[in-house]
C-alpha cells in the first residue's frame, strides 16, 4: 500500500510541476488554448494518442467487448489505430492545420462559424459540443470507479474528487501545454504499464498459448449471437467472433468519431510544422497499435476470468468489473502500475474534454453574444472560472453514474460526431458543402442519438455508428439541392491550399532542368 501511495504522489507531482512550467505559454488565449500553435511532433502526437484513450477503453470497453467478442475485439484496437489515428491525421491533419490557421479559428465550432459564415452554427455547435462531453467526462471518472476500490479499498468519490482538482490544478495553471507535456509522460506511463499487465495476466493463465486454449473451450452464447454462427466452435478465438456485425459497428464508432470529436481534432490547430505532421502521423499510429490494440486484445481473454465478483445481484454481468478482476490477481507493484497508468489515460482525457469545454463556451458563446468586449486577460480568465465549471458538473454526474461505460461514450460519441464529422471534413475539402447542409447534419446526428436514448430502437454503440455514417451521406445530398455560398467567399477561404512556400532539397527533390531554370 505505501508503494502505491507513493507512486501516485510522485505521479501527482510531476503533474502540478508540469502545470507551474507551463504559465508562461498560457498568458493570453491563442497560448492557452492551443499553445501558441507550437507544439512539436513527439508532444502532438501522445497528446491525441492520450486524449483518444482513457479508463473508458481501459476498462469500459476493453471488458465488455473483450467478453463479447473474444480476441476478434483487437480488430477495434487496430481500427482505432489505422482508421482513427493514422487515416485521421493523413486526411485531415495538415489540412485542419492549414485552413484553421488561415481562418484564425481556435475551435471547432469557430471553424464552422467562419467557414460557413454563420454565427448561429458557431453557438449551437458550441451548445451541442458543451452538452455532450459531459457524458462522456462522466464515463471516464465511472472507469476509475471498481479499479481504486481495488487498489486501495477507499471510496470512489475521494478518488473522483482528489482527480477532478489536480486535473482543473494543471489545467487552469498551464493550458494547452501543460496538458500536452503531461500527455507525453502519461502516454509513456501508458505504453509501459499495458504491455506490463498483458504479460502478467497472460503468465496468471500460464502463457499466451495456454489462455487461447482455454478461451477455445469456452462455447458461444446463442442469446448474443448471430442466428447462423450459433453452432460455431471456438467462437472467441475466431477470425471474426461470434458476431462480426456489431463487431463492425464497434469498430466505426471509436474508429471513424475521432475525425469529428473537438477535443481530438483541436490537436491538429496546434501542430508546429511539417515534420510535426509527419512525425504526429507515425507516432501516434504506433501508439494506438500498442495501447488500443493491447486493451482490447486483454479485454478478449475476459471469459476466462468468469467469477461471482462480476455479476450484480439480479444476475447481469457488470462489464466494468471485468477487467478490475482480471487484475486482482496481480502484484502489488504491478497493481499500482496499472492505477497510474488508468490515471494518466484518464487525467490526459479529462484535461482535453476540460479545455475544450471551456474554450469554446467562452470563445463561441460568451464572447460571441454578450461580451463582446472581452479582453484578452479578462478572456483567459473566463476559460479558467470555466474549467472549474466544467470538472464540477462532472464531478456531479460522475458520483452518481448511470448505465456502463460504453453507453454513456456511445450516446457523447454519436452525438457529437454524428453532427460534427460530416461538415468538418467536407468544409476541409469540398468548396460547395451549403450551409444547410451544416443544419441538416446537426439536426440529423444530434437527434438520432436524443431519439434512441428514448426509444431504444438501436442499441447506443450502432446508433453512434449510423449518425456518423448517415451524416457522410446527408451533407452532400443536401448541399446539392440548396444554396451555395459565395463564390468569391469559398474561393478566398480555400486559397491557403495554393499559397507557395519554399522548401529545401531534402523535402523535395526535383529534376536538374528544373532546377535550372529555378535559378534563372
């Protein structure tokens, strides 16, 4: 116990020293928002990396999807990795960075404001994107939540209320780079302790091919089953799983919402350069492979830790419990390694979800309709009052949370990318996305996600799915059929793409008559 202990004060620690380094980059709002636009590879990369990945996959969904999908649940991990990680920043990572800098948007729903000139989008897409990172603040907290009971057998609340204020400590002291230093210690925290654990839980069943043995033997449940897989044998060590269907949907949810998350697309405002881009692309793929790809291939050896302590008392399994218990069983060291390592996955998400709340309820709402005024000190301080705000509303859901994990991160999900995805990407690339069609998509993502919390028609995971998806398709019919904006507007907005810049030889290598005739 005091080895833990003290392993959380020194995490602890160096998290506030980090914060108190950082003041002097967060003295007015392009600083404390986005670190003055220069942050480095290596720091831009485990930031989006930490943000992406929190106690949510950790123990939410690694657990639930690892027992219902078996070793097939990695096809997530690796997803997350080449679809949310590697095609996001191919696509859009210099792009965002480009057309955000040229615009001088700081947030996503300035982006959306200025690109399709509208200030009304700006503040409801501020709206939508305040309302629906709560739930999901609140699903990282619930992570924590059986993992501390484990690890020190002390109350949830202390330990959400003791992390809710030295995440706003950091925050409020150092901004954006104080959060993208600590991402960086966190993420090597997080790489560490994940291949750590594997290897240990692994050796508990004695070895790697031994648990697939065991997972082997375990038969498939026909109640949760696709119809024609129900005679399958070895389902959970299969290609595929028991039902590759809504393993698809999984998969689009956690792989394809990061290209419309604020919190994850605001990493790309921030790059510094170049080689920021091209280096943030290889690392944080990398990263994902390991953390994502490693949370969920544990989570598929779940079912082998099928014990009393993860059933609640009418007899459903708590998803959330799973991988705690697989866990029990380790060392105290390693126990207190997976503790800091939970926390640096959660304190690296919150601190972006708290950041990205307030900056933009300040910049897109408060600043936009009744203090207009507002200067830049008076401005930074609002985001901090904001941030405070933001950790205790949380905190709030956070100590009474409803339903598992993954619920709660479908409906934040789907809501959020199922409006923003859609009109972020095409206002990216495509000059003739309307105006109406920015509506339409955020009626369309926003209310889906609202429908179904009532209606149930489809369980929250494929819901969030279908928003994403559906408004991929929306966003195009409906700019065809209504009116485009200017185009003298769209022209001068898209110009950042053609503006020439000066490279040297070890960038570009072009031919020798070229050269030539450069120099003449």
């Amino acid at each position: 116990m005091i080895l833990k202990i003290l392993l959380l004060i020194v995490f602890f620690a160096v998290m506030i020293g980090v914060g108190l380094y950082s003041r002097k980059t967060a003295t007015n709002v392009n600083g404390f928002v986005l670190g003055g636009r220069s942050v480095g590879p290596w720091l831009t990369a485990f930031a989006y990396g930490t943000s992406y990945f929190s106690a949510v996959v950790f123990i939410g969904y690694a657990g639930q999807f690892g027992w219902k999908y078996g070793l097939s649940s990695t096809w997530v991990g690796l997803g997350n990795a080449f679809i949310g990680s590697l095609l996001a920043w191919v696509l859009m990572g210099r792009r965002t960075r480009v057309m955000t800098h040229h615009l001088d948007a700081k947030t996503m729903p300035e982006f959306f404001g200025k690109r399709y000139d509208s200030k009304a989008l700006r503040i409801i897409a501020s709206s939508i994107a305040f309302v629906f990172l709560i739930p999901y603040t609140a699903s990282v907290y619930k992570g924590l939540s059986t993992l501390f009971g484990l690890a020190f057998n002390i109350d949830y609340r202390v330990c959400v209320i003791v992390m809710a204020l030295l995440t706003a400590l950091y925050v409020i002291l150092g901004g954006y780079m104080a959060t993208a230093i600590n991402d960086f210690i966190q993420g090597i925290i997080m790489l560490v302790g994940i291949c750590a654990v594997i290897v240990a839980v692994l050796n508990g069943k004695g070895g790697f091919l031994s648990a697939v043995q065991q997972l082997s033997e375990i038969p498939v449940d026909p109640a949760n089953t696709v119809p024609a897989l129900q005679n399958m044998k070895g389902p959970f060590v299969s290609f595929f799983g028991p039902d590759p269907l809504n393993l698809l949907g999984v998969v689009i949810l956690t792989s394809l919402g990061t290209w419309g998350l604020p919190q994850m697309v605001g990493k790309f405002y921030a790059i510094k350069n170049e080689k920021a881009v091209k280096t943030g692309t290889i690392v944080s793929t990398f990263f994902a492979v390991v953390i994502a790809g490693g949370c969920y291939f544990l989570g598929g050896f779940g079912r082998l830790f099928n014990v009393p302590e993860i059933y609640a008392a009418n007899g459903k399994i708590m998803f959330d419990s799973i991988v705690p218990q697989m866990l029990s069983t380790l060392p105290d060291l390693l126990i207190g390694i997976v503790v800091v390592l939970v926390l640096s996955a959660s304190m690296s998400t919150l601190s972006s979800l708290v950041l990205t709340s307030s900056s933009t309820l300040t910049l897109d709402v408060i600043k936009e309709t009744f203090a207009k005024n507002l200067d830049e000190k008076k401005t930074v301080l609002t985001m901090r009052i904001l941030v405070v705000f933001f950790i205790l509303i949380s905190v709030i859901i956070a100590l009474n949370p409803p339903t598992f994990i993954a619920q709660l991160m479908g409906i934040s999900w789907g809501a959020l990318a199922g409006a923003f995805l859609a009109p972020f990407l095409y206002g990216l690339f495509w000059k003739n996305t309307s105006k109406a069609s920015v509506w339409a998509c955020f009626v369309f993502g926003v209310g889906i996600t609202v429908l179904n919390i009532f209606l149930k028609f489809l369980n929250p995971i494929n819901c969030g799915a279908v928003a994403m998806l559906g408004g991929l398709v929306v966003v195009p019919l409906i700019s065809i059929i209504t009116p485009k904006l200017k185009k003298e507007f769209t022209d001068e907005i898209f110009s950042c793409y053609d503006e020439k810049v000066q490279v040297t030889k070890k960038t570009v290598i072009i031919e020798e008559g070229d050269y030539e005739t450069e120099k003449k």
